[in-house]
C-alpha cells in the first residue's frame, strides 16, 4: 500500500443514468473550462440530481475517459448510447463553437459507441440548428 493510497477512492458503479452525467462532464471539461450554458445543459438533463451530479464528478475524476467509454459501450443500450451521443453533441454547441479537442473526444465516443460521423450528422444538423440563435 502506497503513502497516498488511503486518500484514493474507487469511482462509483457506472449506471445508465451515471453514463449520462459522466459522458457530459466529460465533454463539458474537455476544452478546459465548463462554460455557463454548459453548467445549465447538465443540470437539464440530469434534473438538478445534485447526487448523481457528484457521482459523476467523483467518476470522472477516478477515471480516464477511454475507461468510460469503454465501461458505457458495454452497459448501454443503442437507445442509451444514441442519447448519450446527442445530449454531449449539445452540449458541445451549447456555447456556440466547438473546441479542437471536445471534437477529438466526441468522435472517439462516436466511435466507441458504433456510430459513424455520417450516420450521426442528421442528429448533428438538427442540434447545430437548435443552438443558432442569429437565424432569430
């Protein structure tokens, strides 16, 4: 047993649910900031669970992304994944630019979760269309 080992905790069960939260947080951290709209984002979609809220940043701090990834592909179902998909694709819009790297880890979740870019871009478009604001 390591000196800092007693501080270490493991990650909490992963749950469809969780699944949701943690693959938006990850999105959300991905650029290095979390951005307001992308705070209200979560908080939509979860419902203001603060438990499950800090269920999935105890998650996401314990695990790496890949781990994630790997851990939903398997627990999800295509439904589950699909919305899992789309809810971090708004949120990736949610502040109207998409950063280089929420790019990279939304393409490794596309492809994690069997989906290809050209069969998610109907979603894609219609989420792009929703957070355009100027066409108002």
């Amino acid at each position: 047993m390591g000196l800092f080992d007693a501080f270490k905790s493991e990650p909490p069960k992963l749950s469809p649910r969780l699944a949701l939260a943690v693959g938006l947080l990850f999105m959300m951290s991905a650029d290095g900031e979390i951005e307001s709209e992308e705070i209200g984002q979560l908080q939509s979609v979860v419902g203001g669970d603060g438990d499950l809220i800090q269920s999935a940043i105890k998650y996401l701090r314990s695990s790496k992304y890949e781990q994630f990834l790997s851990d939903a592909s398997v627990l999800l179902n295509s439904q589950q994944k699909l919305s899992v998909l789309i809810n971090m694709a708004d949120s990736l819009l949610s502040d109207g630019h998409a950063d280089p790297t929420e790019e990279k880890i939304f393409i490794q979740a596309l492809s994690s979760f069997g989906m290809t870019e050209d069969g998610f871009k109907p979603h894609f478009q219609t989420i792009a269309l929703k957070n355009n604001r100027s066409i108002f």
